[in-house]
C-alpha cells in the first residue's frame, strides 16, 4: 500500500518528514508498548500508536520503520518533530482512534506484522 493510500485512508495530516507518498508500506502495527514493536515490528512497516513520547520515534528507528501515525488527534510536540525528520520517518496525524484506524487499513489490503505471520 502506498503511503498516499494510508494518508487518505486514515484522513491523515503528515506532521513530519520526507514525505513521499509513493513509497510502498508492507506491514502495519500497532501499540503503546514499545518493547512489543521492537520484537514484532518489521521493517518498512507503518506504527500506528497513542503513546506520545520521544521513544516512540527512537523505536522506529531501532525498527527500520518508515512511518508513525498518531491515532486521537494527538499531536506530537516540537522534540518528536525534530528527531523524526533527523531520522527520516515520516509521521503522521489521524483523528481516529488506534481500533479504527487498524481497522480501516486491514480492510483496505495492509497486512498484520502479527507474530503468527512471521516465517520462522
């Protein structure tokens, strides 16, 4: 799914980064424990998350991932921005909550980095 098709999707603002909306996401996951994305996520995937702090970004910098959704209308502050666009991830905006928007991207075709997925 192309980045564009997420941002429409979601009704979603890009707060930060490089945007490029061809770029093609695989993969989409979601929590506010970090420690599960850094053990489930996968690289070049989409975070989805309502955790508002400067680790969400360090995690998807650990975790190869390129792009993280803020779900409610939260808005990250001026240090996520910045250390975002330091580490070319793209973040994202979405009025909906982490439930619906999970749900809208599975129904529209964006795969689960569900651990039951993962090839062993």
């Amino acid at each position: 799914m192309k980045l564009i098709e997420i941002k429409e999707i979601l009704e979603a603002e890009v707060v930060s980064g490089e945007y490029d909306p061809e770029i093609e996401i695989e993969i989409g996951c979601s929590s506010d424990l970090m420690s599960e994305i850094l053990a489930f996520g996968k690289p070049g995937s989409i975070l989805l998350t309502s955790l508002m702090n400067i680790q969400v970004i360090n995690t998807a910098n650990v975790a190869d991932i390129k792009a993280v959704c803020f779900v409610m209308g939260k808005i990250p502050d001026e240090n996520i921005i910045n250390l975002a666009k330091k580490n070319d991830i793209i973040v994202f905006i979405t009025k909906f909550t982490t439930f619906e928007s999970c749900g809208r991207l599975y129904k529209n075709g964006l795969k689960s980095c569900s651990y039951l997925n993962f090839e062993k």
